[in-house]
C-alpha cells in the first residue's frame, strides 16, 4: 500500500518538475514566436516600403462614390455661367461691401442683428420639423423663440444657447421632402442664392410663405417689393459679413468652381436631412 | 498548489490588443494632438511660417496624406499611371493638402474644441467626432482612422458634413473625363494647386 503511494507521490513529483520545467520552455517559445511575428512585420513594410505606392489599399471601395458615375446635370452650361456670374457678385460688390460693412458696424451688433433675423425665421423651422416629425427638435425650437424673443430682447441676443444650450435646428421644406425620400433632382444654380437643386427649389416657395418678412406680413409691414427685397439683402450681407475668410479660404481648394460647389452643396444637403 | 497556478497563468498566452485599448489610445493621442495645435493657433506668437512648420510636424504622424491622395485620385486613374506618375502625383497632392489644412487653419478664431471619444465603427475603421464651438452654433468635424501599417491614421477629413477626400475625387474624375493625366500633373505642377 505504501509503495504503491510513494509510487504516486514520486510520479507526481517528476510529473510536477516536468510542468515546471515546461513552464519557461513554453513562455520563451511563445514570446520569440511574438518577436520575430513583429520584426517579420517590420521587415516586409521596409521592404514594401518602395513598393507601398504601388499598393492601393482595397477595402475603401464601399466608402466613396465610384468615379465612373455620371451626374445627370442638364443645367450644366447654364449652372456654370451662373456659378461665375455669383461668384463674381460675391467677389467684387458682396463681399468689398460687407467688409465696409465690417469695418463700420462692429461684430456684436452684426451678431446681434444675424440673432434677431434667425429668431424672426422660427416659423420655417417650427413648420419643417413638425414635419419631419422631429416633435423634440420642434419643441426647442420653441422654446428658444420665447425665450430668445424675451429674455434676448426680441432675438437679438440667444440666452437659449448660451445658457441652455439649445442649438437651432435648421429645417426648411426642401430638407421635409428630402427626409420623405424625394430625390435632390439635377442641380441648380440660383442667381444670387447659389447653389440649389430641383427639390430643394421648389422647396423655397412653401417656406417663403412661412417668412414673416414680406408685403402682407404683421412684421414687416413693407410697402412694395423694393423694401423687400432691401430688407432680404440686408440679411444676407449681415450674414456674409460674419463669413467673408470662409468664402475666400473655401474657394481655393477648388479646381474647376462649378463642379466644386455642386459637390459641397449636395454632401452638406445630404447631412443636413439626416439630422 | 500556488505555484501551479502561478504557472498557468504564466503559461497562458501574452495578451493579444485588445479592440478597446486602441479605442482608448487613438482618443487620447488625438486629444493630445489636437489640444497642442489649438495650443500654438492661440499663442500666436511666433511668425506664421515657425508656426505652420510646427504644425505640420504635430500632425504628419496622425494624417496619412498619402492614402487621401490615393483616395482622392480614385483607382481607376492610379491604375492608368506609370510609376514616376504616381510619385509625382503624391508628392504635389499631398503638399496641396497640407498647404490647404494650413490656409484653414487661419480661419481659427478661439473657438473651443470638444473631442468625444472614438467610435470603432468597423473592424478597421475609427472615427473622432469633434466640434468646433462658435459663437452661436456648434459644427462638426469627424476624423475617419484606418489601421494603416503605421499604426493608426487619418485618411479623411469630414468637415461640417463635406468630406475632403469625396469632394477631391469628384474634381479629379470630373477633370480627368476631359483631360489626360499628364495635363493634371502639369496644371498642378505650375499652378502649385489644382
């Protein structure tokens, strides 16, 4: 009986220094197969090195357009004159005038005016999220308009954001019917607005009836067209003024400016109808 | 009885990285990164050619300029170039994208920068949304990583919704339709842009 333990207790033993012996064996084969995994690695991207250029890199086909694609663009010759007739305006009386502008009116009132003329276009917005059925985003909305309209004196300061941090959420109708899955249509170019295209054109009457600037509006009280449009004009340049660097800076890392603007305008559409 | 289990753990395999560690690395270095840009935009101090250059040696590590002139070429015309081509084409695109990130950077005016943490959103994709917190709104700016062999790095720039690398390669393809490659090389040969 005894033996027969013993037996067992020495097997055990041997059995025992056999693992431990085994143990570092194992952790040094383990660790030099790691090693030279990293150094083989380091060594084929030196090799690979030259030839990294020739290399493309394949599984980046699912994220962008494919280049082959054509744009349906029938508007293109009339888009492209127009697109330089706008950044024409834009280059020598838009921009020369709201630098004047700039210099003479400083930016906290600028800002204050820009505050005053979002907050009058509440409407369009509450409309279009309504909508949209963004129930939430429409409710913020409105509490910006009271408390914007109230406490920030009529809009022309935005306590809403600066205190609450209630952020704008800018929908018009062109972004409704997007978000009901109408197609933007081919491109076009507006004189004066920029870029748009057919959906997003049609849009702009509904919401045009929602601005509360107009001839037979309570805010605006505006005679004829003329005052109108004055008053449209004002609010544009107020906003350019705040954005004259961008435009410039923007435009350089264009190629051909028509083509260009197209894709911006049609990348900053699609977000725009996803939030 | 403790030095068997000692050994097995010894024994057990070295850990691989884990997904999350990478995760978490990326939002720290990005972080880092992007705090001492904004660091130099603020002080500026130094004239704006130290500052750039500073710039730029920040960033070269994080950006992978290029795979985003790769990308921005598309594959079809890589196919179509010859070696001297593509090392043309890569060294005067990716001096236009850095001296294009730099011309942005002009635009900065103190805004506060929030960085949220990164989001693995494939096995080999990453993304850093920040935000750019300006006066009267908040703008997006979203960083798309890949895992390239130098570890983790840009390849596009997705900015207030427009993507640099989208908007690049439809203007190439749009040129190329009517010109051939060797007209692209030289027009951004002479202009120093396209």
């Amino acid at each position: 009986m005894n033996k027969d333990i013993h037996q067992k207790l020495d097997y055990f033993k041997v059995l025992r220094k056999t693992f431990f012996f085994l143990c570092p064996v194992i952790l040094f084969v383990f660790i030099s197969f790691r090693v030279s995994l990293v150094l083989a690695q380091t060594e084929l991207s030196e090799i690979t090195h030259d030839t990294e250029d020739e290399d493309f890199g394949d599984d980046f086909d699912d994220e962008y357009s494919n280049t082959d694609e054509e744009i349906f663009d029938p508007l293109c010759s009339y888009n492209r004159i127009m697109t330089g007739f706008n950044d024409g305006f834009v280059t020598y009386v838009l921009l020369p005038v709201a630098e004047g502008y700039s210099w003479v009116v400083p930016e906290r009132i600028r800002r204050g005016t820009s505050s005053f003329f979002k907050n009058l276009f509440f409407p369009v917005r509450f409309a279009n999220n309504v909508l949209q059925i963004k129930f939430k985003n429409a409710g913020e909305e409105t509490i910006r308009f009271t408390v914007n309209s109230t406490i920030g004196i009529l809009g022309f300061w935005d306590p809403a954001y600066k205190w609450f941090d209630l952020q704008a959420h800018e929908e018009d109708f062109g972004q409704t019917l997007g978000y009901y899955g109408v197609g933007s249509g081919f491109h076009i170019v507006l004189p004066f607005y920029g870029p748009s295209n057919l959906r997003d054109c049609v849009g702009l009457l509904p919401d045009h009836f929602l601005q509360p600037v107009g001839p037979d509006k309570p805010i605006g009280q505006l005679d004829n067209d003329i005052q109108e449009l004055a008053v449209e004009s004002f609010v544009i340049l107020n906003r350019n003024s705040l954005r004259l660097r961008e435009y410039k800076s923007f435009k350089k890392d264009a190629v051909d400016l028509y083509p260009f603007f197209r894709e911006v305008y049609e990348q900053r559409r699609v977000k725009q109808i996803k939030e | 009885m403790r030095k068997l289990i000692i050994s097995i753990l010894l024994i057990m395999p070295l850990c691989l990285v884990i997904a999350e560690e990478d995760v978490n690395s990326v939002t720290s270095i990005s972080k880092a990164r992007i705090d001492n840009v904004v660091k130099l935009l603020r002080e500026n101090k130094a004239d704006k050619q130290t500052r750039n250059k500073k710039v730029i040696e920040m960033v070269e590590k994080a950006f992978d300029f290029n795979q985003m002139a790769k990308l921005s070429l598309g594959k079809k015309y890589w196919k179509q170039m010859n070696k001297d081509q593509r090392k043309e084409f890569i060294t005067l695109f990716v001096k236009r994208l850095k001296e294009s990130y730099l011309e942005k950077l002009d635009l900065y005016s103190n805004e506060d920068i929030i960085v949220q943490p990164a989001k693995q959103v494939k096995k080999n994709r990453m993304e850093i949304l920040t935000y750019l917190v300006g006066e009267d709104n908040k703008r997006e700016m979203n960083y798309k990583f890949y895992r390239s062999k130098k570890g983790w790095q840009v390849y596009d720039v997705v900015i207030f919704g427009v993507s640099v690398v989208q908007t690049n390669r439809s203007q190439i393809a749009g040129f190329l339709k009517e010109r051939s490659i060797e007209d692209l090389l030289e027009r951004m040969r002479t202009l120093g842009e396209l």
